[in-house]
C-alpha cells in the first residue's frame, strides 16, 4: 500500500525550460548588449544539460558544473562576461522562475488527503524552495528533499536512503516517485526497488522500464 509519494520538481511540477530561458536571457542583458537568438537558447540548454549531467553522475563539483556552463557559453557567444559573477547572477535569477503546468494543482489537490508527499529534487535547496513558495506549491508538501542538502544527487542510492530514514520507514513497498526523466527519477526508483511514475510531456518515448507511463499528471488517478 503506497504511503509517501516523491514528487519530482523540474519538468514535472514546474516548467524549467521556460525558467531557465528568462533566467539566461536575463543574465545576457545583464553583462552585455548582445541581442540571443533563437538558437542561442537551444545552446545554452544544450551545454547546460550536459554539464549538470556530468555533475550528477559525480564527474565534477557543483561549482565546477556552475563554472563551466558559463564558460562554454561565453565561448560560444563571442563574450567577455565574468563568469562567476554571471553564474550568480543567473542562479538568483532561476530563484524566481516559478512556472507550473497546467495539471498541476489539480494533480497535488487530489493527492493531499490520500498520501504525504514530498518534494524530491536534484539542485539547490534555497532556489528550488523559493520557486515552489512562488508557485503557490509548497503548502503541498510535507518535506522538501534536495540534493545539495542531502549531499547525494539522483538517481544515487544515497538520495533514496536518506530519504528513507528521515521518514523513518524503511518498507519500500510504501514509496513511489513521480518524475519526467527516466536516468535520475525513474533509473533512482528502479535501483533502489521502489515503484516508479514516468512523466511523458512531449510523448516521444515508447516502452520504458518505469511501473507506469503517463502524459499528464491527471492520469495519477488510474494510479493512486
């Protein structure tokens, strides 16, 4: 019988395409007078999913990952920007970048009196509060799991175990993680043998080795 649900935030509650491009375009404005194109966009998502992917299987520090996105991109761009100070500002920027999708509320609201629920999250602990605060979310939920917090990233034992052991119940079969990417949420739940929920949005993946398969959060009704 489920019991927790641990709910991803980027791509699944909060569209972070969106918040990451105003957060770029921002921080662009900010230290030059460059006009982005359209591809410019596509290029910084691009090296920054790389380079947050590299981080999170541990091949680099955090400040590393930070460092280098900015780096690649500059180089790209043909910009002298200061890189550090460029990379601050657009973590502070990304802080306020609060977009849900439309299924959403409707998904949390259904969910409140059936389960707890928990947030469970790759990143930094002071943005992603801060979006789920000005989402209008995070009354939602019972406790917020971040990985710079917790000190493992998903899809690591680590980030399950101590999840497991701050709610203090160590039965598997009562846990289930809902999430959009299948090598952090679903790989994660799968190696630590907990029931897992892939999130399709753009309904481009077939079979996959989730428990189930959805498009939309509403469908967690023929679910829980």
């Amino acid at each position: 019988m489920i019991e927790y649900v641990l709910i991803d935030l980027d791509g699944t509650l909060l569209d972070f395409s969106a918040g990451e491009r105003n957060a770029f375009k921002e921080t662009i404005n900010k230290y030059s007078n460059y006009v982005l194109k359209e591809e410019d966009y596509k290029k910084f998502s691009d090296i920054n999913e790389y380079y947050f992917n590299e981080y999170s299987k541990g091949n680099m520090e955090r400040k590393e990952f930070h460092y280098n996105r900015f780096k690649k991109i500059f180089e790209y761009l043909n910009l002298d920007c200061p890189i550090i100070e460029a990379n601050a500002f657009y973590i502070e920027s990304l802080r306020y970048q609060a977009n849900p999708f439309d299924d959403v509320f409707e998904f949390l609201d259904y969910l409140k009196d059936k389960y707890r629920l928990f947030i469970a999250s790759n990143g930094m602990t002071s943005v992603q509060i801060k979006r789920l605060e000005l989402a209008g979310i995070l009354k939602y939920f019972e406790k917020i799991y971040v990985s710079e917090a917790i000190g493992y990233n998903k899809p690591e034992e680590g980030f399950f175990n101590y999840i497991v052991k701050d709610i203090n119940d160590y039965d598997k079969s009562k846990y289930i993680i809902i999430g959009d990417r299948l090598d952090s949420d679903i790989e994660g739940g799968r190696g630590f043998n907990i029931k897992t929920v892939f999130l399709d949005r753009s309904k481009r993946h077939g079979n996959v080795d989730a428990n189930y398969h959805i498009n939309d959060l509403r469908e967690i009704k023929k679910i829980l």
